[in-house]
C-alpha cells in the first residue's frame, strides 16, 4: 500500500502543469481588468523585433472574457492529455508548439497584427495526440493512443479545419495551423526518440 500511494500521487502531479498554466492565463486576465492600462499590448506583433517577448507571452494573453472562456476548456483537456506522458513532456512540447506557432505567425500575419491567445497552443496539443498514434511504442500504448485520438477529432476535429480553413475576420489561422505544425514536430521529435530509446 506504501509504495501504490506514492505512484497514484506522481500520476496526479503530472496533471499540474495545465492547470497551472491555466491559472496563470486566468489571473494575468483578472489583472488586465483591474489594472490600468492593456497586458495584451506584450502579445506578438508581426515583424517587430521589438514584440518577440510575445513568442512566450503571446499564448498567455486574451483579448477579453469570451476569448480566454472559449480557449480554457480546449486547453485543459487536451493539455492534460499531453501531460499523460509527464510534466516534463507537456513543457517540452509546449515550448515546441509556441515557439514554431509564434515564429510562423510573426512571418506570415500582416506587419503590425498583434496575435495573442491560447489557442496555438491548442492547435499544438490536437496535433501533437492525433500524430502521436503513429509513434514507434508498443502496441497497446499505440491502440490508446488511437482511441483517444478518434474522440478528440470528434470532439474538436470541426472546430480546428473550420479554426485553420474557414476562421472569422480577426481570428488569425496563422497562429492555429502553425501552432498545430509546432505540434506534429513535438509528436515527431518525441517519436523519434522513443524509437532510439530500448525497448
């Protein structure tokens, strides 16, 4: 019982990471609407040089309620899914995701566009669990991996084309196709090294 205890803990801990994250995005929120002024304005502006800090700060940012409430969900679920395989994982393939997804928007948005929000990192998470099936693990890890890659797809695989394909003025797919191309390199990078790990 000593020792089922402490794994059952580590197992739980590992789902800290999302909702932290989360938090954080919901108390830089709070302070935005307290607070004089615009935390938004440390998002990333397309070719400024001087808005790079976006590349972290970008995802962490909301234009308003609606946008963080619409993101959280998405976030939470598909960020633990990730944080399955470990928090260091779930920070690894985060830094990936936000990293390519910022770099993509910051080259491909309109000069001046300030991009924030959390929704490139859910177009990372979705990608990074539907390419991970693919990855070189035993079978049985690969079959869940499926299974939980078909509901997501049903779940979330319309609002990601229409997110990419068919987004609304101000919305900017830049920062969900690249944030989901971030993912499948996470996935692939991940893959790659399961494969040259012993079996």
């Amino acid at each position: 019982m000593s020792t089922s205890a402490p794994a059952r803990s580590n197992k739980i801990a590992r789902y800290i990471s999302p909702v932290l994250l989360l938090a954080l995005m919901w108390a830089i929120q709070i302070l935005d609407a307290i607070l004089p002024g615009s935390f938004t304005g440390f998002g990333l502006r397309s070719w400024d040089f001087g808005s790079l800090q976006g590349l972290v700060l970008g995802p962490l940012l909301h234009s308003g309620w609606p946008h963080l409430i619409a993101n959280s969900l998405p976030f939470l679920v598909l960020g633990c899914l990730v944080a399955v395989e470990g928090a260091k994982r779930f920070w690894l393939v985060t830094v990936i995701v936000a990293l390519i997804g910022g770099a993509g928007t910051w080259l491909l948005n309109a000069p001046g566009t300030l991009t924030v929000g959390a929704s490139v990192l859910v177009f990372g998470y979705f990608a990074y669990i539907v390419v991970r099936v693919f990855s070189p693990r035993p079978i049985a890890h690969r079959i869940a991996y499926a299974l939980i890659a078909v509901i997501i797809v049903v779940l979330y695989g319309g609002s990601m084309l229409s997110g990419i394909v068919g987004v609304s003025a101000g919305i900017s797919w830049q920062a969900h196709l690249f944030g989901a191309l971030g993912g499948a390199v996470a996935a692939l990078a991940g893959a790659r090294r399961s494969g040259a790990s012993p079996a």
